[in-house]
C-alpha cells in the first residue's frame, strides 16, 4: 500500500522548483528595503524541499538555490564555483541531507505505527473471535452433559416410586444406561481430542486385519441404526493386506464415520461401507444417501465444533470428524469428504498405508 503524503516525482521538482522561486522572489523584493542576506531564504526553500518531498526534492532545491543565490546576490550572474559558492552549496547538502532524514524517519515512524495499529485491531478481532468461541464451547459443552444429565435425575427419581411397574421400571433402566452411554462418550471425545491436540495420545500399534475392524465397527452400530430404519450395507474385498495400526482406534475412526452417516440419514435409507485396496494403501468408504454437505461447509467438515444445520445433524460436540482426521494422521494415511451438495449424501474415505 502506498503511504499516505508520498508525492510523486512531478510533485516533488514542482515543490522544489516552487521553493526556490519564492526564496528568490522574496530576496529580490526584500534586499533594497533591508540589506538583508538573502541565505536563509534559500536555506528555508532547501528546507521545505527536503521536507515535503525528500531527499530527492531536496537536492534538487540545493542546485536550484545554488544558481538562484548567486544571479541574486551578483548584480550580473557569474555561474563561477567560488569559494562561498561552495560554502553555499555545502550548506544547501547539508540541510537537504538533514531534513531528508528527519522526514524519512518521520514517514517510517507513520508507517510503523500504522503497521502496529493494523497488528492491534487484528489482535483485538482474534481475541473476540476466540473468547466467542469459548463462549459457544462451554454453553454448548454444557448443553450436552445436561441434557443426559437431566434425563438421569429424572428416570432415577421416577424408580424411587414404589408405584412404578416393571415395564416402566425396564424402561427407566435403559434410559438411564443410554444417557449414562452419551455423556461418557462426550467425555472421552472431548479428552481425545485433547490429547491428540497436545501430542499425548499414545498407539498401541500392531498388525491389524481392517476386516475385522469394519466387522467390529458395523456390529456395535448395527442395532442404531436398524432402530432408525437404516440399512448398512457391507462390502468388504475378500483380500485386503493387513496395516500397522492400533485396531481400538481404528475401529473408532470407522464407527464414527459411521455413526455420522447414521446420524444424518433418513429412515429407509442405507449406509455403505467399503473395504479395499488401491496400490499401496488401504481404503475404506462410508457413504450415505442422507442429507449431504453444503458446498460452504465441505471445507471445514474435519474441525472441531463445526456442523450442519437443522435437525439432529445439530445434536453433539461436532468432534466426531475431527477426531477421525487427527487419529488418521496419526496412522500415516488421509481422510477426504466428498459430497454433491445438500440433499445427495456424503462420501467419507480413508487411506491407510498397507
């Protein structure tokens, strides 16, 4: 960005030009009246030169002033490079040099304080920026460990009822046992993903078939999801090379690409899950045929805290993703979300080298 008050160079040789000009007019006018010396016009056009244009407009004034001085002072101009004439001159380079470095420093130190300010304001911004979102963090932390919460206090205050039947009973126990299950998984999302932000979350690696990680993954949701009216398909390729990994974690990076698919279907709808190899890595595909991802929120699908709108697609932490991204960069491979837009499912794909 160009800094402000920076003339350009026709501006500056007018400055100069202008100066001198004054000076000399000034000198020719005063000096019958009061046999003044008329130096320190010429020292002040120098003066203004170097001020408001530079080191360049300065030097400049100083040549002018020099030839200006000399037809002023001499009843004829001589032109000839006397001794005062360089006394002169060696005067007019000083001052230009002096003042020119006066008004570079000056021009600096308003470029810096513009740069500081600019530094501030952005300072200031992030800094809203992120206690907002400390703000929504902790209400939004604290909307998913209540509502569980309070769901417990109620079903456990209705068993204390000696009226309570053995239906209602069973039913008190099971709504007791899925909150308690939603609010522990909460709770460990929320400390993977500390750990995984701060380096801390340590594998456990070994040789691991993923076939028996999908099977896994897909068993311990198959019950959800047949709740929801969702079918998950399952194909898996009958020879898939084995990976180095921790097979706990991975089971969780597949559950939860799962899991989201589930949560964002429909009834009726099905969930595919593929198992496969491609070149040197392993790969594994969810896909879904719910609700999609909007083109604005495809990039930013794997951060923290960041979801869909509307629905149930609002209900959690939003870590699930983010999670699966960092626990898969852990393992050496990528994860990729692919979606043609709202209304036309999502894709989910994991490479793992083999």
């Amino acid at each position: 960005m160009k800094a402000i008050g920076a003339p350009t160079w026709s501006l500056r040789a007018a400055i100069s030009i202008g100066s001198v000009v004054v000076a000399s007019v000034v000198s020719i006018v005063v000096r019958p009246l009061t046999h003044a010396a008329a130096s320190p016009l010429f020292v002040a056009a120098v003066t203004a030169s170097a001020w408001l244009g530079g080191l360049g407009a300065g030097l400049l004034a100083t040549v002018l002033a020099t030839v200006a001085l000399d037809a002023v002072m001499a009843s004829r101009p001589s032109f000839t490079l006397s001794e005062e004439a360089v006394a002169q001159l060696a005067v007019f380079v000083f001052v230009a040099l002096f003042v020119s470095a006066l008004d570079h420093a000056r021009r600096r130190a308003e470029s810096q304080r513009e740069v500081l300010l600019e530094r501030e304001r952005r300072a200031r911004a992030d800094a809203e920026e992120a206690n907002r979102a400390k703000d929504e963090f902790v209400t939004m932390v604290a909307h998913e460990l209540r509502t569980p919460l309070t769901a417990i206090l109620g079903w456990s205050a209705a068993m204390s009822d000696a009226r309570l039947g053995p239906a209602l009973a069973s039913r008190a126990l099971e709504a007791i046992r899925r909150n308690a299950t939603l609010q522990a998984r909460v709770i460990a999302d929320l400390v993977d993903l500390s750990r995984l932000g701060r380096g801390r979350l340590a594998l456990q690696l070994d040789v691991v078939d993923l076939r028996g990680v999908v099977a896994a993954a897909v068993e311990a949701l198959t019950v959800s999801a047949t709740a929801r009216g969702i079918k998950i398909v399952i194909d898996v390729a009958a020879a898939c090379p084995p990976v180095h990994g921790d097979a706990a974690r991975l089971q969780q990076v597949v559950g939860n690409l799962l899991g989201n698919a589930i949560k964002h279907s429909d009834c009726g709808t099905s969930v595919y899950v593929t198992l496969d190899a491609a070149g040197a890595t392993a790969r594994i595909a969810v896909s879904d045929e719910g609700r999609g991802i909007a083109p604005e929120l495809l990039p930013h699908v794997f951060e923290a805290y960041r979801q869909g709108e509307g629905g149930e697609a609002r209900s959690g932490l939003g870590l699930g993703l983010a999670i699966v991204r960092q626990l898969v960069e852990l393992h050496g491979g990528r994860v990729e979300a692919s979606s043609r837009g709202l209304g036309h499912g999502a894709c989910f794909t994991v490479w793992l080298p083999i």
